[in-house]
C-alpha cells in the first residue's frame, strides 16, 4: 500500500542532466514504477515487465530540453525536465 500512496516514480539513469554531447543521437533511459501511462515530450513510450524504459533522441546544434511525464491510476502526474547541449 505504501507504493498507492507515493504516486508514480521515474527515475532518469542517463544521460546525465545539464550533459554536453559531441553526439547527435542520445540514449535516454531510466525506470519508471506505479505508473499507468508514460509519454517522452508528449509522445507516449512503454516499459518493460521491470519498469524500465529506453528511448532514442536526434538533438538539434545547441540547447535542448526534453520532458518526461507519467501518470498513476489515480490521476497524479510527476513530470521530469532534462536539458541537453549537442556541440
């Protein structure tokens, strides 16, 4: 029951936020526990029987911001903000 009443968890592994990447194409992944639905900026993405989720990103040349948001079944929301720099 003490799981009901945190509301939904994400956890952000990597990359690191705040990163500096010489690399277009990041790999964003983490966990994500009492949820029922999880979208990375606005698009809904799935995970696994563990709670674990990864996902792929092209950034644009500079500053980049990417949000991740998830849901329980009780309507309570958690949003994460990860911020990124392609050089």
């Amino acid at each position: 029951t003490r799981d009901l009443i945190s509301g939904p968890v994400v956890v952000i592994e990597k990359p690191q936020n705040g990163g500096v990447f010489s690399d277009s194409l990041i790999e964003v992944s983490g966990t994500a526990r009492n949820i029922t639905s999880i979208s990375f900026n606005g698009r809904q993405i799935f995970v696994d029987e563990e709670g674990r989720f990864s996902e792929t990103l092209l950034l644009s040349y500079g500053y980049n911001i990417m949000t991740l948001s998830a849901e329980d079944k009780f309507g309570r929301t958690i949003s994460k903000t990860l911020e990124a720099v392609y050089k």
